[in-house]
C-alpha cells in the first residue's frame, strides 16, 4: 500500500501580478472563458489554461508542478501558476482540468514550459501480471537521474498564442504519459521509468474531452442559471477561499444534471437547489468549453457530500469483481474526508440494501443490483484502516457509477432476427488487462456469464455501419447489472480506433542516424528503425504500440489538402518550418545527402495500423 500523503496542503507559492486561467487534466490547454477579476486593464488579455494526457500503463503518475511560463516574441516570461500543484496525471486520461483564471499581458505568445519535479514522485506502473509496481529510479535518456525536469513546446507560425486586449484565447498543450516515458523492468520488482517530455500544442480546446474545475462556491445567479466558484485544482482543499487560481463563471442549461448531497435534479431545479447551499460548498463541475461565445458550459455539477473529500471516504477504481455485496476495486485512488490520500492497489468495499446508487449524468434510479464486473466507480463510505488489507464500508453511502471504457476487435455483428448481440474480442477494460477479472455471476446463470472474447453489447440505435468484422473500436457506456448478462455492456458512444483517435509518436536513434530514413519521397517518408534507443513507440487510444514490431513498417504520409500541417527541421541553431510534405521531403533528402544525422522525430496525427501509415499533422525532427 502506498503511505497516505497530504496532497491538499500547498508548497510556498510563486508571487505572481497575473490573473489566469488555466487547467490541467491530460492535456495542457490555455483558453478564454468568462471570469471575475479586478486586474484586467486595456494591456492585458485573458487566457484559460488546462492541463492532460494521453493513457497509459501507469497506475498513478504524481508529480509537483513546480512552474509553468508563457514566452512572449520579445523573449520576455509570464509564470502563469500561482502555486506549486501536486498532480497525478494518470487519473486526466478522458478529461482536461481548469487549473487557474488569470489575465496576461498582451503580445504574441511563442513558446511555453512546464517544469515538474519528481523528488518526490508516486509513480506506479503495471507489470505483465497487472499488478501495481512503484518505480524504483527515475532517468533521464542519458540513465542521469531525475529531480526536476523542464519540457517546452515551441509554438511555430500559425500556432503562436496572440492574446489581445479583451479578447479570450486558447492553447492546448497535451503531455503524453505513453509517448514520453519508458519502464524497463530488467529487474522484475524495480522498474525504471526513463523520461523524454513530450508537449504538443493546439490553439483549440479538446473536442473529444470533457473539461473538470472543481472549488467552493462563490455566489448563484438563479435568475441567469449560472454560477460563479472558486478554482482550487485537483486535490487542493475545497474549504479554503483563497482565490490565487482565479474564479470562474459556469452557465447551465436544461439538460445539465445536478448531484447535490446525494440528491439529483436537473435544469432550473438545479439552480434552485444550488442557491440553498451555504457559500464556499465544495463543488465539482464538468462541462464544455464553448466558442462562441466562450464560455464554460455544464453537463454535471456535484456539491456538498457528494463531492469526493466531504463528509465520508470516497474511492474510485474498477470493480475486478463481485462476491455477494463484496466489491474488489483495482487501481483505487482514496480521498479521506478531510485531506489525505491514498493509493491502493486493491481495495474491498461491503455495499448494502440501504446504499445508495446512482448513475453518471442520470436521473434514473438505480440499486446495488445494478454494480457489476468491469463498471468503473467513485465509492462513498468509511474507511477501515485496521484490516490487513484496506477495505471500505458503503452500508451507509453511496456508489456513483461512472462512464466506462473498452477497447477490442469486432468479432460479431448485430443481428436483430436473431437477438445477437454487436460483440467484441477485448482486449482491456478502463485501461486493465482482462486477465485481472474475474466475471464469475455476471450472466443470468453461469453459461451466460461475460466472455472477454466475446462480450455482447447493447448499442440501441447507435450507427453500426462504420464498425464491420475486425475493425478495432472503443465503446464507452456502462456494464449491464449483475446477473443480468447477456448484453454484457449498454454503449452510449463507438469509436473507430483508427480514425478516431490522435496518434502521437516518438522515436530516438542513439547514436544519431544518416539512415533514419529508409524512403524520402513526396508519397511516404519510412523509417528504418534500426539502432533506434529506448523510444520508439506509439500511444492512440488506450493503445501504446511498439513501432518496432510492425509487419508493415511505418511511414509518415501526406494529410488531405485541408488539414493545417507544420514540420519543423531543427538543427543546432537553425529551425526550417515546412507547411507541406513535399517541401518537407524535398529539404530532408537534401539533408541526408549532405550527411546530417537524425536524432529524434516526434509527430502527431492519425495512424492506420492496417497499412502501417501515419497521417502527420505536426511533425518535429531533430538533427545534427
């Protein structure tokens, strides 16, 4: 068991004039929304910034962020982080956290830095068997080992941040756990965890993430259905009115659906009963950022005791399975009332008739009968320190079920003259291998218990068409109640992996390479991954692919005409933009004929892993 950790106390803040707003979650986005603040002037304009990553194979990843700077044209610097912020990246895999409300200074933005420090650092990573190893030494990809660590994103041309007086912008930056890290577990229990950062940047805001900010309330504006809270981020404590982080101004609407001390309503209702609630209540809002206008639009808002680090213990995880009323929760974070945290690999909780149960952005009622094998969960209760193993009472709590992923291999279609069910081949469920689960009282009797290889899934009136036999998809809803299997899974969303999902890649040569490059032409760029270092992957979807291994090799390929793509040449002291594959191709063919080396080449994009092809929309490569 990890040791319990304070993670809502602060380190000494940074002073800073500047209000901000920015977010952290997995991915790193600077936008405008609507907020309070006495410090806008006619020189400065406002930003929002937030925070994430891509999934990974890590449990936790918490590390302190100790800076984050904004760079202006002139080369002067803006700290846009008003505290050191303790973060676990692992848990903003499907959402982007507001982090800050701020305004800054008006210009053209060209670069930003995030600096982390992994002093002292809780990073635990699943080993082949799917148990939870803590990382033994953190490195650099020179084997130094790490204590702090700064990673900048260049922002090229079109992708500059220009923030205007009284205009809202916003710049995404996306920090890529699968991409940027490499765990080798030559030693079976002392993995080492090598770190190359990678950031990636955007101008627009995550269309594909919901977007969290969480902090006590500020005032309601019943007549307006709209709210004003406090930002405090991630595990800061809720119940301090400090307003470093900024405020914001959320908007609701009809659909929006309220959880208020364990009671559901929503639209208006919502707003009424937020309007009872006693100023600094802690509050958790999930929602969208919207552009025009920009605003921060509400799909969920959670108050008072039903807001993880109230009243009881809460704990989020998988449920691996069920005996009775006996849940076993895998990979579960804890939140204490009052302010600690721990992480556990594995935690038992005791549910009972009189728990109360409910459903992620639902109004349904639901009961216990409804908890079953693979359903992804936050858990309200009391904690018992004193068994073996930790262990939660939610007899007098609450279960909130919460959106669940999986990802597999289509292996049966839909076939309504016979009742069958769209079936996949899985190959994980939120991210964990399937040989964790135990799906034993799943189905209405034991021959019909949940097959991994082929798990039935209800998709209603979803559209089918695009996911034939052995196309890999994501399907995001909720698992069916216990014993009620088959439909194993009710989906609420299908994504074809794909052409769903953004790619990103990186790859490193040690020592640098003059044949990186098997083909340069104005049709692929290939790679000849030959003497490649410890990088050399892929990270797309819930997926991290050794480039390595492929039968079809990889080549980079040119986006359709009306995609913005930028490439970037670098090389010690010079940059070479290209805003076309052709140029691009053209310039590197010069190059490794002159002789240059490559050393690394990072890219975002699609990828296809039928033909091996990567459709690049940035690419940087560097060398010497």
């Amino acid at each position: 068991m990890k040791r319990i950790k304070d993670l809502f106390s602060f380190k000494p803040p940074r002073m800073s004039w500047l209000p901000l707003l920015l977010v952290i979650g997995s991915l790193f986005v600077v936008s405008g929304c609507q907020h309070n603040s006495d410090e806008n002037s006619e020189d400065n304009g406002e930003v929002t910034i937030e925070l994430t990553d891509a999934e990974g194979d890590f449990s936790t990843y918490t590390v302190d962020v100790l800076s984050l700077t904004l760079t202006r044209k002139d080369n002067s610097t803006v700290e846009v982080l008003p505290e050191n912020t303790r973060v676990d990246f692992a848990q903003y895999v499907e959402m982007t956290e507001l982090l800050t409300s701020a305004t800054v200074p008006a210009g053209t933005y060209i670069a930003a830095s995030l600096t982390l420090d992994y002093s002292d650092a809780d990073i635990f990573v699943e080993n082949a068997q799917g148990d939870n190893i803590q990382v033994a030494s953190i490195v650099d990809e020179d084997n130094n080992p790490i204590t702090t660590l700064e990673t900048k994103v260049t922002l090229d041309d079109r992708k500059q941040l220009k923030i205007f007086p009284g205009v809202p912008a916003h710049l995404s930056l996306d920090f890529d756990l699968k991409t940027s890290n490499s765990v080798s577990f030559d030693t079976p229990d002392e993995p080492v965890l090598t770190v190359s950062p990678i950031l990636n940047a955007s101008l627009e805001p995550d269309t594909e993430k919901s977007h969290r900010v969480r902090g006590p309330l500020k005032k309601v504006d019943v007549e307006n259905d709209q709210f004003d809270l406090i930002i405090r981020p991630f595990n800061h404590r809720l119940d301090n009115s400090r307003g470093r982080f900024g405020n914001l101004r959320v908007n609701t609407g009809d659909d929006t659906v309220f959880e208020i001390n364990g009671e559901t309503s929503t639209g208006h209702d919502g707003i009424l009963a937020m309007n009872e609630l006693d100023k600094l209540t802690g509050i958790i809002v999930v929602g969208d950022i919207t552009l025009k206008p920009r605003r921060f639009q509400a799909t969920e808002v959670y108050a008072g005791s039903s807001v993880p680090g109230g009243d009881m213990d809460a704990v989020k995880g998988t449920v691996l399975s069920r005996n009775g009323n006996t849940l076993i929760v895998k990979g579960a974070t804890l939140i204490r009332k009052g302010g600690s945290a721990i992480f556990n690999d594995e935690v038992s909780i005791t549910l009972d008739n009189t728990t109360v149960v409910k459903r992620q952005n639902d109004t349904g009622e639901y009961s216990i009968d409804d908890i079953s094998v693979g359903q992804r969960l936050t858990v309200f209760g009391t904690l018992d320190e004193n068994t073996a193993d930790l262990s939660l009472d939610a007899s007098n709590g609450m279960v909130r079920m919460l959106m669940t992923s999986i990802s597999g291999t289509v292996v049966g279609e839909k076939d309504e003259s016979t009742s069958q069910f769209f079936a996949l081949d899985l190959n994980n469920i939120n991210g964990r291998k399937l040989e964790l689960f135990d799906f034993t009282g799943t189905g209405t009797d034991a021959a019909n218990d949940a097959d991994p290889g082929f798990y039935e899934i209800e998709t209603s009136t979803l559209d089918l068409t695009e996911f034939p036999l052995d196309a890999s998809i994501n399907v995001r809803g909720f698992v069916n109640s216990f014993g009620q299997a088959p439909a194993d899974f009710i989906a609420k969303s299908i994504n074809n992996i794909h052409r769903t999902f953004r790619a990103v890649m990186h790859t490193d040569w040690k020592p640098a390479s003059n044949t990186a490059f098997s083909e340069i032409s104005n049709e692929k760029i290939m790679l000849d991954f030959s003497g490649s270092g410890r990088f050399h992957h892929l990270g797309r979807g819930q997926r991290r692919i050794d480039l390595t291994q492929l039968s079809t090799g990889f080549a980079f390929v040119p986006a359709t005409d009306d995609v913005d793509v930028l490439y970037v040449i670098q090389k010690p002291g010079s940059r070479r933009v290209h805003t076309t594959f052709e140029n691009l191709s053209d310039d590197l063919n010069d190059l490794i004929a002159a002789g240059d080396e490559v050393r690394r080449v990072q890219a975002t994009g699609t990828f296809d892993l039928t033909t091996g092809e990567f459709t690049a929309k940035t690419m940087k490569i560097k060398m010497q």
